[in-house]
C-alpha cells in the first residue's frame, strides 16, 4: 500500500533536492552522464592528440589551416585565409592554446564540472574547428564523403546541455552551490527528477 512521505526540504539557495532513486528522471539522467562522460573521454584523445610533438610545436598548424588554397567560395576563402594567417603568426602559441581548451573540455566533461559552460563552450569551440580547419567539408566533389567531423560535435553538446548531462555523477552538485549568481554555469537537477513524495 502506497504512503506518503514528505518530501526533503530545500537545501541552501542554489542547491537541489536528491531525486528518488527509482525515478525514470534520474535513471534518464544517468544515462546522459554516461554520454557525457564518453564523450568527454573522445575529447581526451582529440586533446592528447594536440600535446604530440608535432602540433605542439607548430610544425602542423600550415597544413591544418590552409584549407584557403583549396577553397576558393568568396567570403568563406577569406574567412579561411584568416585563420591561416592567424595560427601561422605565432603557431605554437595558437597550438599550445588549441591543446589547453581541448584538454579543459575534455576534464569537464569526464569529471562534470561547470558542465553549462563547458556544454556551450565545447559546441562554440567545435564550431570553430568545423568553419576554419575543416573549412565547412569544403571544397565538396562527387568523392566528398562528410561535411567534417567537428559539426557533429556541435550537436552532440548542444545536446547534452538539453540533457542537463551534469546533474548526476559530476561535481556540479558539489561546485553549484557555492556559486552564487554564477551558479547557472553548472547543472542542476531538473523538476522532472524530484521526488514525488509518494512511496511504494
């Protein structure tokens, strides 16, 4: 026979109530982590990739940004050229600063810390990669088999935020609360995972 519970009460401002474990949200919530976890263990690889002698020293940055010599749209071989002429002024300043925001991303993402900014941060981020070193899958030719891998990315963090994927197994419910008005910029669990208050 089902009885009723009260529920928790609120915690400090910013905090929120545990969801019951056999809640449907939670279970949903947990699988996102998972998500977000293994993508954050890819985002590991793509960063550990950038720390190899090669690219950390600039010897690569030429040949990841000239994409300009191959794509000659208007406005988009600009936007190309750009960058190309931007990571070449100082290439390992541009592919030391590439590996940081990589391997940041990649730790919150595993580790769930600040998990709205690192959701938006990675989609931001990847979208750059997609529209200057994959310059867009450009140029596109009957052997053209993708648009670039980058623009999946995008998606995949935009995703994860509707997904509130750092409410559960993260830091965020420990980091939350501490940060005051800033406290968007880590997850929350959503009203949908609350206890209900009623007990099988």
């Amino acid at each position: 026979m089902a009885t009723l519970t009260r529920p928790p009460a609120p915690g400090p401002l910013g905090s929120t109530r545990t969801p019951h474990p056999s809640s449907p949200g939670l279970r949903r919530l947990h699988g996102a982590a998972v998500v977000r976890i293994g993508f954050g263990l890819l985002w590991a690889a793509d960063a550990t990739f950038k720390w190899l002698p090669g690219f950390i020293h600039g010897q690569t940055i030429g040949a990841d940004l000239g994409a300009a010599a191959t794509v000659h749209t208007p406005v988009i071989h600009q936007w190309l050229d750009f960058w190309n002429t931007v990571g070449s002024a100082h290439p390992m300043l541009f592919a030391v600063g590439t590996a940081i925001v990589e391997s940041l991303i990649a730790l919150g993402l595993i580790f769930g810390a600040f998990s709205n900014l690192v959701f938006v941060g990675s989609a931001i981020f990847s979208l750059g990669i997609w529209s200057s070193a994959e310059a867009f899958g450009l140029p596109w030719s009957p052997g053209t088999t993708d648009p670039g891998t980058s623009i999946g990315y995008v998606f995949a963090s935009l995703a994860l935020f509707y997904a509130v994927a750092g409410a559960t197994w993260s830091l965020d419910s420990r980091i939350r609360p501490k940060l005051g008005r800033l406290r968007r910029l880590s997850s929350r669990v959503p009203e949908a995972a609350e206890p209900t208050g009623i007990d099988a």
